[in-house]
C-alpha cells in the first residue's frame, strides 16, 4: 500500500518537475533520470510480483521500498522549495544558474548527495527483489501441479433491475405493512441490528419502492452516526427533498415544509435518543399517516424512541447466504463452476449470515481468478478468525478482501477514511484528492481524473464503496463507506501509519497525514500547535479551527477553516490542493500564489476571490471552484504566454473577458462556469461580444453561463451567443441569456448535449421543437419561463431521463405524448401552474394504466404552498383549515386523487 503510492508519488513529482518552466534545470538530470527509472523498475516489482503475499520477507521489503521513495520525494520536493525561496531574489538568479552547473556543486551540494545515497539504496532493494522474485516464482510453479483452474464460462448470466434484499422478503412485507396502514396518526418504525446486518439495506429498498414513492407526499433522508448535530440533520432532511436551506431555522423551515403533507422521514444510523430528542418535534403529527423510520444498533435507542414497531435483523440462513453470495461473486443466483461450489459454500459458512461479510467478500472473488487453490485460501484465512461476531473479527473478515486489492486501488481505498463518518462525499473531490496525493500513475492516452474515476468504479465494483446518488448520464456523483468499513481504513491506517486521524496528539515526526474533523476548541489549540509543530514531514492537513503554527515545507495537501491570513498560507510553497474557508466575504489572493509551483486544485467559500495576474503563469492548476472568483486578463505575449494545459475546471469566474489570448491559454478546460454581473468587479457592456470564442475551446463537455446585470434583464442575447458553443459540449446551463423558443434549434443540433438547463433563459410563449435536434439529450430542466403552449411528442427527446419543470406558472399543460418516451425514469413538476400539474397527474394515470410502474413524478410546491412556506405556523394552521373547508363543500370540482395531491 505505502510502497506503490510512494512510488508512483515520486515518477509523478519528476514528470511535474520536468515539464515545469522554471524549475526543470534545478536537478542533475541524468541523477534525476537515474532515480526515474528505478522507480519504475520497483513500481514493476511492487505490482507483478507477491509483494503484497503477507510473508515477513514480502512486508519488510515494501517498508523499504516505502522508505526510499519517500526519503526520494523528500528530498526532491525539499530542494525545490528552497530553490523557489532563493530565487525571491532576482540578483541571486545568474549566480544560482552557474553553481547549480559547476562541478563542485555537484559535489558539494547536499540534495545530490541526499539522491545520490537514495540510488544506492533503491540499487540494493531491486537485488533483494530480484532474489525474492526468483524465490516466490519457484514456489508458485510447485504450487501450481496442485492447483485446479477453473475454466471461464462466457458469457455469464447477470441479474438486471433492482433485486430485492436476499433474506429480507419477510421485513420488507413488514414494514410496507406499517408505513401504509390506515392509522392516520404518526408512527415510528424501528430497525434494530448489529453493524453490517442489512439496516440501511432494507430501509433504503423502502424507500426507493415505487408504492411507498407514490403513496408519501415527501420522502426524506439523513443519515446521523455518532458524531452528529441537530441543524446538520436537518440540512440533510431538506437537501434530500430538494431544497438547500438557509439560516438559522432549519428545524423550521423543514417543520414547514413537512406541514399538511403525508411525509416518510429515515434517520440512519441513530446513536443515541438524545439525538432523537433533539429532532423529533420539528416532525409534525398531521394526523395522515406520516411515518419515521430509525435504523439503530442498540436495542434501547429503539424503545426509547416511543417505536409503534421494531424489526430486529437477524443473521441470514444458509440458503439465504448462498444466494447473496453468487450474487456478489458471480452476479447471477447460482454459482456457474460446479468446482466452485463446495469451497464456496465453505466461505459462505464461515461469513456467520452477516451480510456485509458476504457481499464484501463476494466482491472480492469477483475480480479475483477462478481458481479452486485460491478460494481454499481465502477460507483458510476466514477459518483463522475466532468464530464469534464481535466487530473486531467482522473487521479480520473484511480486511481479506482489502489485503488482496491491486495495489494500485490500496491507498485509494484507505485514503476514504479520512471523511467525516456518516457523509456522502462528491466523487469529483475524492478524485481531486487522489490526484494531489500522487496516487494515480499517468497513462499517455487519459487525463488522470478519468483514470481514478476507474479505480473510484472499480471499488464500488467490489462492494467496498456505496453509491450514494448518480449523475444524469449514469457516473457516479456521490459515495459513501460503510461505517464497519471506514473502521476498516482507520484500523489498517493507524498501524500503517498512513494517516493519523486521533485527537490525542503525540509525537508526530513520522507522520505524513493528519486528519481532525472536530472543532478546535479555544483551549485546545495550543496542544494542537505543538503537536502539529514537530511534524515537518507533513504532506495532508485536513482539520479547522485553529492558525497553522508553522510553515510546513513539504505539505501537500491543505483544507482547513480558520481566520488564518491568506498571506500565511501561501508560505507552504509545496501545495497541490488547497481548500480554505474564511470569516471574511471576500479574499484577495497575492501575487506570492504563484511561487506555489505545483498548485493542482484551489477552492474557498469566500463571497468573492479576487486573483492576480500572476495566476496565469501557474501551469499546474487543474481545478479553480470558488463561490465567485475574478480572474485579471493575462498579460500579452510575449510577457509570459504560459499555456494552462492541465487546466480543466473552471467554476465561477466573474466577469472574464473571455479573448483569444485567454481560450489559447485554457485549451483543455472542459467545465467552465461564467458569471457576468454588473455589480462586480471587470464588468463592462464589452465582455459579451467576445462569447463567441468559446467555440475554440474543443475539449468543453459543460458550460454554465449566469447574467446577473440588474436592474436590466439581460446584455446577452442569441446573436452573441449563435456562435458560442462547441460541439463537444454535453452540458449546458443558461440562466438571463434573453434567447426565444426559436433560438434553441442551434442548441438542439449540438451533436453530444445530453444535458439541457434553462433558467429564465428563453422568451415567448410557444414552443414546437424541430425534428432531429436533441438527439442524445437525457436531462431537461426549464425555469421560470414564460412558456404557455408546449407542443412536442415523444421523438422530439428520444432519449430523455429526466424532465424538471419549474416555475412554470402560465404552462397550459406538459405534452402527454412525453410520457411515452421509452427511457424517461422521473418527472418533476414544482411550483407550476395547476393545468400543468394536472396534465402530469394524466401522465402518471395513463402510463400506470399501461404498466409503466417505472416513471416516478414528484408534484410539489405549487405557488399556494410555495406561499405557505414563508408563512409563520398559526398562518398555516389557519390556511390549512380553511382549505380543508372549502375542499369540504366542493369535493365535486375535483377528483380524489387531486384531492390528495392539493392536500
């Protein structure tokens, strides 16, 4: 694990180093060609060799491997640094040049000697490699005469659509049957169980169940753990229904929402009924069959939560286990490989019924050979475990799967466990992290974001990772670990020394990463500052609340919250990912941002970032996300026409004067975000009438474009953007751009869109899409327009996923044609006009009629209800009335149904 991210860390600092304009003269080349090749020579022996076999000699040979190329790295990174610093100082330039090519500094200098030893030292662990190889291929050729390979039975016959939880048919009856009973007042469902007995499993098959979706008004989910706050579970709650929530209030506003409506809440993972205490009374008793659902490991947690009901999870039967198995090992319900079976069967015996156990180590076997010596292996080790169900021997099981992982998936995999427990991560972050890390090794025909966003899949793929939600074109948006195993990461972290994620801080000087999610208290932050002060070979801090104490020469990665200067900061010279949340509204960056010769990734929750010039000469950056940010214009050539090859993200830039000169320098971006706001600093009327030359920029896959430049509606307009988009795009946003129905036909022939949002974007009042445009469109989403007739059918989008109206509160009605589409999977209607809402309820009728169970609708937030939101509780008590009144004497102007959809 440490081994070959160490390594390919060091190939990749070379190859930075190398393709850096200014310091790729500071190293003797043929030392630092010399140190590459042995690091790709020791990366061959880490990864096609058993290195990784759990043998004393195989494990003290990755410590020194991992010792090597860490001390490699060190010392590289180490000498930059303090080259930058010594060239602060123009008048030493010419002087530095010629020592660093004189013989006698070659020998004189510290940093050669320091790599010089290192080449000796890695020279000594490839001969102890090669002696090892040699020894553990002899073995494997012994091995082999008694080993029975099985042979591949293609194709293999996978399952398709969402199977139900093997063993829980029986609670997932259950359950149905009390959140659907007719009881009109609230009741509270517990699931009771041991970590890894199907909890989450099957309250999530529930709630994904197209009865339970239709029959619920509101479904929302939080997940709580041990560490939890009541304001942060109701910002989950209302994320999970749609609406972002602000203020204070949150308890409020989610009590408002929840108000009048048949709702299902989930609250995953409680730990305690004091967290229950602290939310319960923001779930109002409507008196319409509202239901809670707690997942919880402790029996007294349940009924201490006033439960009307309590599932208890058991271990699964033998049979049951067998089925779940084939279905992680072999992805169909039977095992294909009659030679398979008996050791197969064994393993299963020997995961205890515990179904995060089999899934775990079915995927496992998924990717690994069919080969009956191999399996017999893997339930020896299983066999070796006390047979008790304590969470230490639920980790010793599961820990077989991670001990077999390629190297290369490793740290990956363990550098998940420096998330907060319990939260879905973006998999966009996860993936910045593992790039700035230095875990990906480069491939010369992929980005590395695309080759880690593999090894992210590849994980799932083995059940060590959770999908939380996907995008819109299938990818995975967000994830999250199981919390047995994250403990798995901290454990196998901890005795690593991967990352140090305790509280406690002693003496730091090995450690390379630290993680501290709590925050600092004022009294603590002087045992912090001490501790952290004795780590100088720090590469990741990942914490809040307190001012960096020193500089950290070597750190790599930072993301923290603090009132700490930007200025301070920008000493830590080595930076590749840099987070920072700040008090203030707005951040001036200084110019000293670009002695930071290898920053990859910058973000803030500032209001406003405001960058300098000198930005654009940093040709390491690959991602800039801030709320808003304020790039300069570059310099003219020939200044310094420094090309931003590596840069792709670019997110909320204000007022960009979008030129030649800056399209030839961002070549590859392709994700861009631009805000024109008059308000801001850079705006003038001009900016506009460069738009076209996003055209150039080939390699763009999504584009946001926001006019904010009130009191006036718009500068922008279909003739300035008519040439803007390239035919790479896949994404496109547009909010104030002043186009007509029209206009969308250049839109609609982009060749790859499959993404489409329209935020008060187009004007007029009739829409009739043209034949053979859309094509590959999958998600549409239209704001606040002034559309009224919408005249299109089922071959106007006829690959669509996912319609979202909103806003929309003069749409007559949704073409019922739309619902015939073959792959739409949701429709979504808030806050339109009730003709609209209408139409989608005819919609759901006829596409129920016809069996289309599939097709899910959310209808909410009609412009009444959207009112009553901002209403204080007496003022809905008193609207409610009123309407349940009048819905009284006038039941015959509508149908039940639409009786419940208002109510």
């Amino acid at each position: 694990m440490a081994a070959y991210a160490a390594v390919v860390s060091v190939m990749n600092i070379i190859e930075q180093m190398m393709s850096h304009p200014r310091l790729s003269t500071v190293f003797d080349k043929k030392q630092i060609e010399s140190i590459g090749e042995k690091a790709d020579a020791l990366l061959d022996l880490i990864t096609n060799s058993n290195i990784d076999g759990g043998s004393k000699e195989a494990s003290d040979l990755e410590s020194q491997i991992a010792s090597a190329a860490h001390a490699a790295e060190d010392v590289i990174e180490s000498h930059i640094v303090d080259q930058i610093h010594a060239g602060e100082n123009p008048a030493w330039m010419p002087w530095c040049w010629l020592w660093r090519n004189s013989c006698l500094w070659l020998w004189r200098n510290p940093c050669f000697l320091d790599l010089q030893q290192i080449i000796e030292e890695m020279d000594g662990i490839m001969r102890k490699g090669a002696e090892l190889k040699e020894k553990w291929r002899v073995r494997e050729e012994q091995a082999a005469h008694d080993v029975d390979v099985v042979e591949e039975k293609q194709p293999l016959t996978t399952t398709t659509g969402k199977a139900s939880p093997v063993g829980l048919e029986d609670d997932v009856i259950h359950i149905m049957e009390k959140l659907t009973i007719h009881q009109p007042e609230q009741h509270i469902i517990s699931i009771v169980g041991m970590g890894g007995t199907g909890k989450t499993t099957l309250a999530q098959y529930v709630y994904e169940n197209s009865f339970i979706q239709r029959h619920f008004d509101i479904r929302a989910w939080a997940t709580v753990s041990q560490q939890y706050s009541a304001q942060e579970i109701f910002s989950k709650l209302l994320s999970s229904i749609g609406q972002s929530g602000s203020g204070n209030d949150l308890g409020v506003e989610l009590h408002q929402t929840l108000w009048g409506r048949r709702y299902l809440i989930v609250l995953d993972d409680i730990w305690s009924v004091e967290a229950w205490d602290e939310v319960k009374h923001y779930f109002p008793d409507n008196g319409n069959r509202s239901r809670i659902v707690l997942t919880t490991r402790l029996s007294d947690v349940a009924s201490d939560c006033s439960s009307s009901s309590c599932i208890t999870m058991k271990p699964l039967k033998k049979d049951q286990s067998w089925v779940l198995f084939c279905r992680s090992a072999f992805q169909q319900e039977h095992c294909p490989y009659p030679q398979l079976e008996s050791v197969g069967n064994e393993i299963v015996r020997l995961c205890r019924g515990l179904p995060l156990s089999i899934v775990v180590i079915g995927g496992f076997l998924l990717k690994s050979p069919r080969i009956v010596g191999f399996w017999e292996v893997v339930a020896k080790n299983i066999k070796s475990i006390p047979n008790s169900i304590e969470k230490q021997e639920i980790l010793d099981v599961l820990s077989l799967s991670y001990n077999h992982l390629p190297p290369h998936l490793k740290p990956c995999f363990l550098y998940m466990g420096i998330f907060e427990e319990g939260r879905e991560i973006r998999a966009s972050r996860i993936i910045k992290f593992w790039v700035a890390e230095g875990f990906i090794k480069p491939k010369t025909d992929q980005m590395l974001e695309e080759i880690a966003e593999g090894y992210l899949n590849d994980l799932v793929d083995r059940n060590l990772v959770l999908v939380g939600r996907h995008r819109y074109n299938g990818k995975i948006r967000s994830c999250r670990l199981h919390d047995l195993i994250r403990d798995l990461c901290l454990k196998v972290s901890e005795k690593g020394k991967f990352f140090y994620a305790k509280r406690a801080l002693d003496n730091m000087t090995e450690e390379r990463r630290f993680v501290c999610h709590d925050f600092i208290e004022s009294e603590d932050v002087h045992e912090m500052s001490d501790g952290l002060k004795s780590a100088q070979l720090l590469r990741s801090l990942v914490c809040r609340g307190f001012k960096l104490p020193v500089v950290f020469k070597l750190l790599r990665v930072l993301t923290m919250a603090s009132d700490c200067s930007v200025e301070d900061i920008m000493q830590n010279l080595n930076l590749r990912f840099l987070t920072f949340q700040t008090w203030y509204s707005w951040v001036r960056l200084p110019s000293s941002i670009s002695f930071i010769w290898n920053l990859q990734t910058l973000t803030s929750d500032a209001e406003l970032v405001v960058a300098p010039i000198e930005i654009w000469s940093m040709s390491q950056l690959r991602h800039v996300e801030c709320k808003q940010i304020y790039l300069p214009h570059p310099p003219p050539p020939p200044n310094d026409c420094v090309v931003m090859g590596n840069l792709q993200t670019l997110i909320k830039t204000v007022n960009l004067r979008l030129s030649e000169e800056v399209c030839k320098r961002i070549p590859n971006t392709n994700k861009l975000h631009l805000i024109y706001n008059k308000k801001l600093k850079g705006y003038d009327d001009g900016l506009f009438d460069h738009l076209h030359n996003l055209g150039s920029l080939r390699k763009l896959h999504s584009l946001k474009l926001v006019v904010s430049t009130f009191p006036n509606r718009s500068s922008c307009n279909a003739d300035q953007l008519k040439c803007a988009f390239p035919v790479s795009l896949k994404k496109l946003s547009l909010k104030n751009c002043s186009l007509d129905w029209n206009d969308l036909t250049i839109i609609g022939s982009l060749p790859q869109l499959e993404a489409l949002e329209l935020g008060d974007s187009v004007k007029g009042q009739n829409w009739s899409p043209v034949d053979g445009e859309f094509l590959r469109l999958r998600f549409l989403s239209i704001d606040s327009c002034d559309l009224i007739c919408w005249d299109a059918d089922s071959s106007h989008f006829p690959v669509l996923k996912k319609l979202r109206l909103e806003g929309l509160e003069h749409l007559e009605a949704i073409p019922l044609d739309i619902g015939e589409i073959p792959t739409l999977e949701m429709i979504s209607v808030v806050r339109c006009s009730e003709s609209a809402e209408i139409s989608a309820m005819k919609i759901k009728e006829e596409q129920e009629s016809l069996g289309n169970e599939g097709l899910q609708f959310q209808i909410s937030s009609s412009k009444r209800d959207y009112e009553e939101q901002q209403m204080t509780l007496p003022e809905i008590i008193r609207r409610w009335t009123e309407a349940a009144n009048f819905l009284y004497y006038k039941t015959w102007l509508w149908s039940t149904d639409y009786i419940l959809l208002c109510v």
